[in-house]
C-alpha cells in the first residue's frame, strides 16, 4: 500500500553518543545507544515499538530481542550503505497499510574499531570475484575510479573540481562539533594528501569511524501528540543497478540515482526550486556530483562548475552535506543513516550548521558502490 505524502512523519531522531574511535562497545551496543536515544527523543519506551529495521551484521532478531522489542513488522532489507532510506520508505508503506504503528530503524556499525564485526573476504564465486577481482581492483577505493576516470574526461571535470568538493564540505565540518575533521582544507591540501588509488587522494576518501543512529516513525496524526517537531515524508524512491562496475549502462551516470530521485521527486509533488537543503551520500568525493547530475539539479558536466562556484558552501543557494558529510563528519562504512539524521535535524531546526529556513530536504544515498540507490524527502510542513 502506497503512503501518501505527508501521511508519515518522524517523531524520534538521534544518533549514538559518541562518534569515532568507541572500543568499549560492540555493534549491538552501539545500536542500542542509537535506539534508546531516538526514543527518550520521542518520549518512548521500547514497549511502545511495535516494527523494526535494522542491516548490517545484526539482524532485526537480534536487535528486537536486545531492546525487548516485540514487533508485528520487520525488515532487514540490505542493498549496503543506502539501506536506511529503503526502511524508511518500507517504513512508511507499512504504517499506511496498518503493519505497525510505531516503527524503529536502528544503525550500528564499529567500521573503525572492528569490535564483534566479522571480516567479509571475497566471494571467488560471486559475480565481482568472476569477473572482475581476477583484473585487480576489489572495494569502493579501487573500483570507483573506473567510471570516475571516464566522467572526468567525458564532462572536463579535473582534479582541482574534485578536490573542491571535500574543500567545501569541510568548510560545513567546521561549524560542527561532533565532525571528525574540522581544520579549514585548501583545493592544494586535498591533492598533496596521500594518492590512494588514482584519481583518489586520502582526502578525497571517506572516513573510517565507529558509531550509528536510529529513527523512530509514525503516523501524521499520532505524531501531534510527541514532544519533537514532526518532520513529514513527502516522497520517497529506490532501485538498483549491477553490483558490476565494469556492466553499468553508464559510466557516467548512474541509472539508480536516475529512477529513485525521480520517484521520489514525483510522489513529493515539488520542483528542484523547493528543495533548501541537500544531502548527498559521499564516500568518495565525486557522489555528490553524479548525485547533483542525476537527481536533476544540474545539467550533465556543470556539477563540477556548480560546487566550483560556491552554490553548496555556507551562504549558498543549495546547501549541500551540511554536517561535513563522509568527508569530515563521520563514516561508519554505511552513511545513509547520518545523511538523513543530518536532513532530519536541518528540517527541525536544531542542526549545529543550520541553515535558516529549511522547509524541505532532499537525502539521496549510495549502496554498493553505484549498485544501489535511495532518495527520502523530508519537510515541517504537512502537504
């Protein structure tokens, strides 16, 4: 059953207490901490949840039986980094179709410290480790440049356009107190850093940290009676590609951004002119510009113009990973979850690098390198 915009709303938002380094907990822990938080947020108790989501290497099961959750929904949808913005989307259809009323989505992830995460090593069976391991290049560092190298020929983007994207998004760490990485870089920073693998300098790459977030959703109409803002769901959408690099339709674009951004663009009714405030999964630092191509805020090649000329910098006119983003705020290893807290908090007013007068935002995510995609539309105001 699909849900209408502005139907659902999040009443509970937050993420674990600390960020970074955390060797004294493990994964079940940290989601845990995201979890209780999100509900003293929304003056809940875990009796009151009756769904749950959660990916990753806990499994709803484990989280459920953790916080004493007894749920009538779950899901554990996992596609990789963007899986949250798809719960939240399941989220929503499953409150409009009466599966539950009270539904938590948990992250937790000890990307940096490792504690109780279990290696994943290559799957030789598997269609990557067919087909494209044999040739050298396994994970998003060594992978990605393929259809970076060819984006960057195809538009004229360089590698000063590159370097300017975790430039500008450090200059919104700054205004951040939880960021990882807060000292003012310059484009000459970014490409003396450590070359990675080419066209990727260190600063060019996401973090690697501890930590998570949770979210707690509900009906519009039960959401009057929490004590937080509500921040409604005006649109959602979500697709998938090829876990293949080396087989995407495009290499300079990516087909999933191009189908979830559209359905979540239609469901919400409104025009890229509407949207005050954008946030763009950023593992690496040429997402936000397939993510600015795609979603439709620029034309194909003017993405590298539109960062160049300060439209995502503080005082902008599309401000654009606010929090510092995966660059210089936090990476557990899945994002998406900080990207829509980071939403959430810009729609509630409350973010520590707020901009004035958000009244929608736009959280588009990754999965899988370009495998996957998800995009969540989030406003103050009810349609």
């Amino acid at each position: 059953m699909a849900f209408q915009p502005g139907s659902v709303a999040v009443v509970g938002a937050a993420e674990t207490t600390r960020l970074g380094e955390i060797r004294d907990m493990s994964q079940i822990m940290l989601h845990a901490d995201a979890a209780l938080n999100a509900m003293q947020d929304a003056g809940l108790q875990p009796k009151d949840i009756d769904g749950i989501a959660c990916v990753g290497q806990m499994m709803p099961q484990q989280i459920a039986h953790y916080l004493g959750i007894t749920p009538k929904w779950v899901d554990g949808t996992t596609v990789g980094g963007c899986s949250f913005l798809l719960h939240v989307r399941h989220a929503a259809a499953a409150i409009a179709a009466g599966y539950a009323q009270t539904i938590l989505i948990t992250h937790g992830e000890s990307g940096k410290s490792r504690i109780n995460a279990t290696p994943r090593p290559p799957e030789p069976e598997s269609l990557s480790g067919q087909f494209e391991m044999p040739y050298g290049p396994f994970g998003p560092a060594t992978l990605f440049p393929i259809p970076v190298l060819r984006y960057m020929k195809t538009t004229g983007t360089t590698h000063e356009h590159l370097a300017q994207v975790a430039v500008v998004q450090r200059e919104w760490a700054a205004k951040n107190p939880r960021a990882m990485f807060k000292d003012p870089i310059t484009v000459d920073d970014v490409l003396n850093s450590r070359m990675v693998a080419y066209p990727f300098h260190l600063l060019q790459c996401c973090l690697v940290t501890d930590g998570g977030g949770a979210i707690i959703m509900t009906s519009a109409e039960r959401a009057k009676d929490f004590p937080t803002k509500p921040v409604y769901l005006l649109g959602s959408g979500e697709s998938v590609e090829t876990t293949l690099i080396s087989q995407m339709e495009d290499f300079n674009s990516s087909r999933a951004f191009r189908v979830a951004g559209s359905a979540a663009f239609e469901m919400a009714g409104i025009q890229h002119s509407d949207v005050d405030h954008l946030m763009i999964y950023d593992a690496f630092a040429h997402l936000p510009l397939f993510g600015l191509e795609d979603l439709g805020f620029c034309k194909r090649g003017e993405a590298k113009d539109f960062i160049w000329e300060g439209h995502t910098r503080p005082g902008g006119k599309l401000p654009l990973n606010t929090n510092g983003g995966g660059l210089s705020y936090t990476h557990t290893g899945m994002y998406g979850m900080f990207a829509l807290q980071e939403s959430i908090r810009q729609v509630r007013g409350n973010a520590p690098a707020q901009v004035p007068g958000v009244r929608v935002s736009v959280t588009h995510g990754v999965g899988g390198m370009f495998s996957s995609s998800g995009t969540i539309i989030f406003s103050n105001q009810r349609p």
